[in-house]
C-alpha cells in the first residue's frame, strides 16, 4: 500500500530528475541552508554555534579506524 509520503517523495525525485546539474546544486544548498535555520530556531542558538555543533555530531558519530591509529602512530 503507498502513502502519501511515498507519493510526495516520487514526484520530488522525479522533478529533482529533470533539474540541470547548477540547479541541484543550488537546490541542495538551500535546503541546507534551510535546515540549519531551522535548527538555529529550534534550538535558541546563533547559526556559529549551530555549525559547530553539528561538526561535533558527526565527529562523534565516527566509528573508530585502526588503520588511521595505526598510520597516525
């Protein structure tokens, strides 16, 4: 059975389809863009702090790499 999700997400994956390479690019960004604002609101925090922040989250989320323990020394 398709939801209507499923039904949003196809005709924005066929739109986003038919964009030229500069136009996805500049739809990526914005989106983004968007998000971040998004988490600056939710969270009270300016768009520096925002950015930080998530660079840590991904930090964290790293796995850890013996091969890069092991080259690093």
């Amino acid at each position: 059975m398709r939801s209507v999700a499923d039904d949003l997400r196809g005709r924005d994956r066929e739109a986003f389809r038919w964009l030229s390479f500069e136009d996805r690019l500049k739809l990526v960004f914005e989106l983004g863009e968007a998000d971040l604002a998004l988490f600056c609101q939710t969270q009270g925090i300016d768009r520096e702090t925002a950015i930080r922040l998530r660079q840590r989250q991904r930090q964290a989320d790293r796995r850890f790499s013996q091969c890069i323990s092991d080259l690093i020394g």
